[in-house]
C-alpha cells in the first residue's frame, strides 16, 4: 500500500507538472526529483493477526518459548496494537523476517524503529531487535551465533542491566557502544528509535526523545588508536618522579620509641570469685595507650631533583587507518528478534525500517 500510493503520487505529479511546465528540460529536472524520492526504502509492519511473514526458529527445539499474537491487557487500538507477544516463562525467543527486499545503506541515513511494551513488568530478559544481513542467513536456524549487522533495543536484568544495546558489526567483530543508554523499565508501551547517518554520526530516540547522541568513531572502538607509545622510547634510569622526600633535617624526638602501644588498663579489678590457685594469677587486661602516636615518620618536603611524571612520547600507528565507511552495509536483508526472558509477556510491534 505504500509502494502504490508512492506511484500514485508520482502519476498525479507528472500529469500536473506537463501541465504546468512548458519547458522540457524543467519538467526533466522535476521528474528526477521526484524518481530519486520515490527510490527511498521503506518497510513497515504493525497490527499483527499471526506471524504475518516472520519465521520461528527451530534452534532451541523444547527450549523455544510461544509466540502470541495480541495488544495486551491495555491498548489504544486493539488491531493496530496487536503485536508479537513471549508467551512461556524462562524460555528462548528466536524469530525472524524478510524485508521487502534487500537493500543498502552506503549513501543514506539508516532509520531502525520498533516499539516495545514489558506489560508483565520484565524482571530479567531481552528486548532488543536485530538487523541481519543476506550472507548466512537461515531462518530456521536463527540463533544467538547468526550474523547480524546491528542489535539495538533494551536489556534488563536485576538492578544491575537496565540499558539499551547498541551493537554494530565491523569486520566480522561485534562492537558495543562505550557508553551506558538507560533503558526504560515500566509497563507502558515504549517507542525506540536508532539513526545511523552517512556523516558516521547517530542518535538514540525513546519515544521521539534523544537519549544519546555522538560519532561512531569517537563511541564505539571499531579502529586501533591513532597514537601508540614508541616502543623506543623508555623512562630514563636517572629520571626523578619521587615528588616529596623526607625532610634530612627532621629528627625522632626522644623516648618515642618508649611509649607503648597498649597499657594495662587502670581500671580493671580482680573478680571477687578469682581463685589463684585455679585461674592463676590475675593479670589485668590491657586498652590502647593513648599516648601511643605510632610508627615514626619523618616529615616530607618538596623533592628539589623531582622532573615530573614522566611521559611516555608516542608515535603514529602504523595498524591506524581511516576509515569513513563504518556506518554502512552492503546487505540489510532481514530483522530478528533473538532473546531470553525469565518472565514473559513483552510485546513486540510497530516495525519501521527506512532511510
């Protein structure tokens, strides 16, 4: 439906424009316009009735938790609304589907969107979505070790995991984002949103709001530093970094060596019930002597030879090189659910894959 009425639109515009344009070649320039939108990818799926499309994997035979096909106990719309639903407790969910078609990314923005509702209130489990690629996909062998491109979406786990993935494949090696995206943890219907852009920066929306925000090569480490210390390079045998010493003119004062640490203590009696000849002698218990100042140390004073903390120079590496293309992928082909929940009930819906 959004392909015709793509192709629509661009029918009533030529017939409008050949109307309104005399000149050939404007009416050209307008027409390419118009084809090069019209070439924007979109895919789309809510409101779902069944698998609608999506394939289950036979990965985790008996271990595979049940799909559900529901808006919950609360909805806006029930048929809009209606979305995958983890029906078993502590079980794997592996689930996956085509897009339209196959498409790349180089040369455009990267649009990824789902929405997801913890209506079960997720006490430890797998929320998150991920995109994969054509290669070595297998959808009904889609599990945990399956190629995927991107993973992004929430995770909770106790009160230690409440974040939102965002992991990105480069290389054949999976890259998590170096900084922390808290995920949202009540009940409600919760709209995630993930924006890759040709200039590799991108944002992390929940419900059309940022959270984060940045560079790909300045938050993730897909490359090795551009800097490494020169392995020629060593701290000098003479160099000084000691920034104090001890004063040679501060000397122990007398008798401090006399004083003890713990003394008997004053006030302790013999019990009146005490038998020497049973107990022993009586030896009062001993409390910490409160003139007992410790160890001796002498004081310290600025080091006149201290250089500083020495640093280590460093040198280009030689293993760097620029790279501008991290953020696109030849093949985006499918998206997969792949989770663990302990308890179910999470919804899946409102899928939108675009540029």
């Amino acid at each position: 439906s959004i392909y015709l009425s793509i192709y629509l639109s661009i029918y009533l515009s030529i017939y409008l424009l050949s109307t309104m344009f005399k000149s050939v070649g404007v009416l050209a320039v307008v027409l390419c316009a118009l084809v090069c939108v019209s070439q924007a990818y979109v895919f789309e799926q809510k409101g779902f009735k069944g698998f609608d499309g999506w394939v289950e994997s036979k990965h985790k035979g008996a271990s595979a938790g049940e799909w559900k096909f529901t808006a919950g106990e609360f909805f806006g719309d029930a048929e809009l609304d209606s979305g995958l639903k983890t029906g078993e407790d502590a079980r794997f969910y592996q689930i996956s589907r085509l897009l339209d078609e196959e498409f790349s990314n180089k040369d455009h923005n990267l649009v990824l969107q789902y929405s997801v509702k913890h209506e079960q209130s997720l006490d430890c489990g797998g929320g998150y979505l991920k995109l994969l690629p054509k290669e070595g996909l297998n959808q009904e062998d889609f599990n945990g070790d399956s190629p995927y491109n991107i993973m992004f979406g929430p995770d909770i786990c106790g009160s230690a995991t409440k974040k939102v993935h965002f992991i990105m494949n480069y290389k054949g090696e999976n890259h998590q984002i170096n900084k922390v995206i808290p995920a949202k943890t009540d009940q409600l219907t919760h709209v995630y949103t993930l924006i890759i852009k040709p200039d590799q920066t991108y944002q992390v929306l929940i419900d059309q709001e940022e959270v984060a925000a940045g560079n790909l090569l300045d938050d993730f480490n897909f490359l090795p530093p551009k800097e490494i210390k020169d392995p020629e390079q060593s701290k000098p045998a003479d160099w000084v970094d000691e920034e104090y010493i001890d004063d040679p003119e501060d000397k122990k004062p007398e008798g401090w060596d006399d004083i003890p640490q713990y003394i008997v203590d004053p006030e302790a009696q013999q019990p009146e019930d005490w038998d020497e000849e049973l107990d022993g002698e009586y030896e009062a218990p001993l409390i910490p002597n409160p003139d007992y100042e410790g160890e001796w140390e002498p004081n310290q004073i600025p080091n006149p030879e201290y250089k500083g903390e020495w640093v280590h120079p460093l040198i280009p590496n030689p293993e760097y090189a620029e790279d501008n293309s991290i953020y696109a992928y030849d093949s985006h082909a499918a998206l997969g659910i792949e989770v663990w929940q302990g308890r179910s009930g999470t919804i899946f819906n409102n899928f939108l894959v675009t540029d």
